[in-house]
C-alpha cells in the first residue's frame, strides 16, 4: 500500500506545534504550581501541550493520507495579517482606548478578514461583540478594564 502524505496537513501540524511549543516555552517563566493550586503558568502550558498533541495529529494524519494529490494553494495574507493586527491593536490599545473601541475594532478587522464578509456584517458583529462582552465581562464577571479610556475625551 502506497501512503501519499498532504502537504497541507504536514504544514498545518509543524505550525500548530511550533505555536504550542514557542507558547509551552513562555508559560515554564512563570509558576506552575499544582494541579490543586494552579500558577500562572500552569494552564498556559497545559493548552500548549494539547496544541502540540493536535498538531502531531494532524501531522501524523498528513502523513498517511490515502488522497490524491492536492496542491497547497493561495496563502490567505491578507487575513493573516487583519487577525494578527487585530491582536497586537488589542494587546497595545486597551489601556489607552478602553474596552468599547478597542473590542470594536478588534473585531471588526478579524471579521473583515474573511472574504465572505460583509462591511455591514462585519460592523454588525462588532456591535454585538461589544454588547456580549460586556455583559459577559464587565457586568457578570466584573472585570476592573474602564470602557473608555485616557485616550479619549469622553
């Protein structure tokens, strides 16, 4: 029996399991502690670990494709590049912005990332994001994260 291996799910496999180890690595700075009595770096590092188990899977899987042959296509760079700005304007903004506009935007671009969607679906996403968020957040679980922020004259 001749195995065929897909050049897509070796590739998505060594990505996710890059990702679980560069993330497994970032989680051993900071405190384990116990299954008990969780540190910060405990739950980091155990979804790290199952990122790499998923990726070996799904490399495993690339490897004993029975398929035909399959070409790996177009790499989708513009919305790679809309998620991955959409995260690093979170991360930076929060503070300055607050929670409103910098959860707007944020999704906002991530679902402007799919070429499917809409300015208007986009806009309608963010807008309930924004709302779930905050009953979720601010209002159940009483995140302390001002909703807008010093960057604003509100």
């Amino acid at each position: 029996m001749e195995l065929r291996k897909s050049r897509k799910d070796i590739l998505s496999g060594l990505v996710f399991i890059g990702i679980g180890a560069a993330f497994a690595v970032g989680a051993l700075g900071y405190p384990m502690g116990t299954a008990t009595r969780m540190g910060a770096g405990y739950f980091p590092f155990a979804l790290s670990l199952i990122l790499v188990a998923f990726g070996v899977a799904i490399l495993v899987k690339g490897f004993r494709n029975h398929g035909a042959a399959e070409t790996l296509g177009t790499v989708p760079w513009r919305g790679g590049a809309l998620i991955l700005g959409a995260i690093v304007f979170f991360g930076f903004c929060l503070t300055g912005l607050g929670f409103v506009p910098t959860l707007f935007v944020t999704v906002f671009a991530s679902a402007l990332a799919s070429r499917s969607m809409t300015a208007l679906g986009a806009l309608a996403l963010a807008l309930g994001m924004v709302v779930l968020c905050y009953v979720i957040f601010i209002k159940g679980l009483g995140v302390t994260v001002p909703l807008f922020g010093p960057w604003l004259p509100v």
